[in-house]
C-alpha cells in the first residue's frame, strides 16, 4: 500500500511520457524510412527501449495484482475442513483474509489509470473508437479498432499526429502498389511467370483499396452497425442468451487469430525470401524504382524502405478480412439470440405468473399483454437486424464482386506459380504456396458466414414457429398476424450476393474453387507446350 502511493505520481508521468514517446518516436522512425537508414535504425531502437520498459512496469504491476488475489485461494485450501476452523479465532481469521484477497491490489497511475497488460496493450494501440465503444461492442470490435488504430485506418481519430500518420501509412501503401504496377507495364521484357508473380500481389491490393474506401465512405454506417449490439431491444437477460454472445465471441476471437497467424507467417516468408535466395540485390516484391540500387548500402536502405512499405500495404489486406469478418460474424450472434427469443417467448412471458398452468395463462388478460407486447419489441428488433444486414450487403456488394474475381484469379495463378516452382525452387514454393493458403482461406471464411447468415435468418421463422402459439395465445389481438409475417419474411432469407450476381455460400466456394482449377490446368497445358 505504502509503494502504491509513493509511486502512484511518478507512475502517471511516466504513463503520459510513454505514451508521448511512442507516438513522437514511431512517427519519426516512418518519417526517416527513406532518408536515413541510422536515424531510421536509432528511433527504432530507442522507440523498443520504451515500449519494453513500460511493458515490464505493467507486467510485473498485474503480477501483483494476481499475487494477491491468489492469497484468498491458498487460504481456502489450507485444510480448514479437516476441523481446525472451529479453534477460537480461526474461522473469522480465514474469512478475513479471503475477503480482503477478493479485492487485490491494484496498482494505478494517479490513482486513475489501472497498471497491467490490457492498460499497456490499450495504451499503444488506444483508439477513440474503444473509449467510446460499449461491453458488447468492445467484445467483438476491440482487436479490430486496436489493429486498425495501429494500421492507420482508423476513422474515430481525427487528431492532428494521427491524421498525419494514417496519411503517411496510406500514401506509402499507395506507392508500393504503384511500383509494382509501373514494373509490368515499364517493362517491355517480362515473362509470363514475371506477370502472373506481379499480378498475384497487385490484385489483392487493388481490391483491398477498394474495400477500405468503401469502409472509409460508408463510415457511419460501420458505425452504427458495431454499435447495433448496444441496443435496448438487444435482449441477454437470460444465461442462455449470454451463453450464446459469448460463444460467437469466442468464435470471432478464434477466426481473427487465426487469420492474423497465417497472414503475418505468409507476410513475414515473403519479406525474408530474397535474404536466401540466389539473386544478388533482390526485393520481396517486383518494383521499379526512379533510382539504382546495385551497390550494398542503397540496397540495404531500398530493402529496409520497400520492406516497411509492403508490409503496411499487406497488413491493410488483413486488417480488412478481419474487419469484414467481425461485422458478419456480429449478425450471426444478433439473428441466433433474435431466434431463442421467438423460442422462448412464452415460457419467459409465463414466469411472472407461476400459480397459472398454459390453458389459464392465455385467459389471463395481463399475461396477453405482456405477450403481445414482447412480441411487437421481438418483430421491431428482426426488422432492425433486417435492415442492418441489407445495408451490409448493399454496401459491401461491389468489393465483394472484386474480391471474388480477385479469389478466382489468385487461385489460379498462385496455383500455377506454386506447382511451376515445386521442384526447382523451394523457397519460392513454400512463400506461393502459404499466399495460396491464406487467400483460399480467407474467402472460404467469407462464404462461410454469409451462408451462416442465411442460415441463422431462416431459423428466426422456425423459432417463431415453436414459440407456443399453439396454447391459443394466438388467438389474441394482433399475435396470430404478427407470428404469420415473421415465418413468411424468414422464409425468404438474407443472401449476401456478389455485385448482384453471385450468391455467396460455402457451395459457390467449391464451384469457384474448381474453376479455377480448372482454369489452372489449361495454364499448366499452355505452359507445358
């Protein structure tokens, strides 16, 4: 107690300081990316130094915190039920110490700013967006505003050095892709495998960009959407229901690790492939550059730049997957809870009337106006869901017809480039064959939840189906239409289509993934021939 006080100040400057230098030192270490390599390397460095030290303040800051709180569990298993808590002050002793373990000690800067590793990972990736979000929000959106706030893309942070960084991040992000296009159309020597190798990584930003110019227009809408959980007509007062939010939670955290993990492993092969392989001065990405850099250490600088420019261009790809992601998988949570609420409607409407069986429920005029009451806030809440999913799907329609072909193309060529360099390149095999992975998985993930969407939109007219209507509670006033409605428009499910075209379910994946197969084979027979 007497240490949490003493450095309760010293810690709280300390805290604005780091904060401070992690945003003035990692805007200094992009700014002098392509200027000087030992600015560049210094910043870097120093900008390691204070993000390890707060770290290891915050780290050691929650093993206290976890320390004491293990003191109440120690207590309890210290053999007190053999008989010794009858001895004359023990037993009150023992509760005591459990009490105050309960509440363990936490050590805070100022006294208002708690010292652990949620606080150092909010502190370094603290966006608006988080300190505005609500619970149910914040379970399914905190990771993706953190990465986007880390990425650049944030669109709650308007201040002035974030503005200045997000727009440094995208203009570079712009001008890689724009080296890579200005290699295969400067050059009037290229092969087919130069092409295919160019058009697998410019395809992929292209759509990307497209993507988050959508997302950056229809902002608002995005925003609306994350907040949609947060309504008063979003009902979790039962453990089921809340036993259902946390599973789609658990499902989002899952697929976004998972999609981070194989994104960040192909990003970090293809930034590391040209240290072993054989070509003297060669880059992760074709480009053409205004400038020579034959000599070892322009190497070194272009190396380190176009580096640091690909990777930012190739973390807004997955940053956008996992945006996309999260939305969809948030309509998924919204249409399964809307369904055991049709399902259960009459059961929890009966529980305030415990002396009444079914038949003198139905009779009961307080019991049908509590019914048919819920029942209005249940169809006002499906139409709100309906509208939500429309207006994604509306917007999302476009990007989603590029995605696809993007998909379609990516298979096929990465396909051809993998088995071409099978036997004679191994290194490039394992890097074409980790972007194939990614891309057919990432897609697969996309036609699985808008299935899972269609699914869970049909479910709401089974729910409303098996909601008791049978008792004759539909026989009251207004029940009976409102019950038919809502089985008739769930009969009609949400189809996320690409460009209006192209109905997006794990069957469409299948049918592009063979054809482009199928498109692989005859590039295999040209090229054979």
């Amino acid at each position: 107690m007497n240490l949490r006080d003493t450095l309760s100040g010293p810690l709280l400057g300390q805290l604005a300081a780091s904060g401070v230098l992690i945003c003035f030192i990692g805007y200094q270490a992009t700014a002098t990316i392509g200027q000087s390599v030992v600015e560049c390397m210094t910043s870097f460095l120093f900008l390691a130094y204070n993000l390890f030290d707060f770290y290891m303040i915050c780290r050691w800051c929650q093993e206290i915190t976890n320390q004491s709180a293990n003191v109440g569990e120690a207590i309890y298993c210290s053999g007190w039920e053999c008989g010794v808590s009858k001895l004359p002050g023990v037993r009150s002793t023992i509760m005591f110490v459990i009490a105050r373990a309960n509440k363990p000690l936490v050590l805070t800067a100022g006294g208002m700013y708690d010292l652990s590793l949620t606080s150092y990972t909010s502190r370094i990736s603290q966006s608006k967006a988080l300190e505005f979000a609500g619970p149910l929000e914040t379970a399914f959106f905190a990771s993706v505003y953190r990465l986007s706030f880390v990425v650049g893309l944030s669109t709650s942070d308007d201040y002035f050095l974030y503005t200045a960084y997000s727009s440094f991040i995208r203009i570079i992000s712009a001008l890689v892709v724009w080296f890579e296009i200005w290699s295969v159309l400067g050059n009037n020597d290229v092969s087919l495998d130069q092409i295919i190798s160019s058009v697998n990584v410019i395809f992929i930003h292209l759509v990307t960009f497209w993507k988050l110019v959508t997302m950056v227009k229809n902002k608002r809408v995005f925003k609306k959407l994350a907040k949609a959980l947060e309504s008063s007509s979003f009902d979790m007062s039962t453990q089921r229901r809340k036993g259902i939010v946390n599973y789609w939670v658990l499902i989002n955290n899952k697929y976004l690790k998972v999609v981070l993990t194989l994104g960040c492993l192909t990003l970090i092969v293809w930034e590391l492939y040209p240290m072993i392989d054989e070509l003297k001065f060669n880059l992760m990405v074709d480009v053409k550059l205004p400038f020579e850099y034959q000599s070892l250490l322009t190497y070194m600088a272009t190396y380190t730049a176009v580096a640091i420019m690909f990777a930012y261009a190739s973390l807004m790809v997955i940053i956008s997957e996992v945006i996309m992601q999260a939305h969809l998988i948030r309509l998924i949570c919204q249409f399964d809870v809307l369904a055991d609420c049709f399902e259960n409607i009459f059961e929890e409407c009966a529980e305030e009337f415990p002396d009444l069986n079914k038949h003198e429920l139905v009779k009961d005029a307080s019991f049908v106006d509590k019914y048919v009451k819920r029942l209005g806030d249940l169809v006002t809440q499906h139409r709100e869901i309906l509208d939500q999913t429309n207006d994604l799907r509306t917007i999302l329609s476009a990007p989603l017809l590029g995605q696809l072909a993007c998909s379609g193309l990516l298979i096929c060529f990465v396909g051809y480039q993998a088995t071409a360099t099978i036997a004679e390149n191994l290194g490039k095999f394992v890097m074409s064959l980790l972007y194939l992975g990614y891309n057919m998985f990432t897609w697969y993930l996309m036609c699985r939840w808008c299935e899972e969407i269609t699914i869970k939109s049909q479910r709401i007219g089974q729910a409303a189906y098996f909601s008791g209507w049978e008792s004759g509670i539909s026989l009251a006033p207004g029940a009976r239409a409102s019950i038919i409605l809502v089985i008739a428009r769930a009969n009609k499910p949400l189809v996320f289509v690409a460009g209006g075209m192209y109905s997006l379910s794990l069957s469409s994946y299948t049918s592009l993934v063979k054809a482009s197969y199928s498109a692989l084979n005859i590039l295999l027979t040209m090229s054979h021939e």
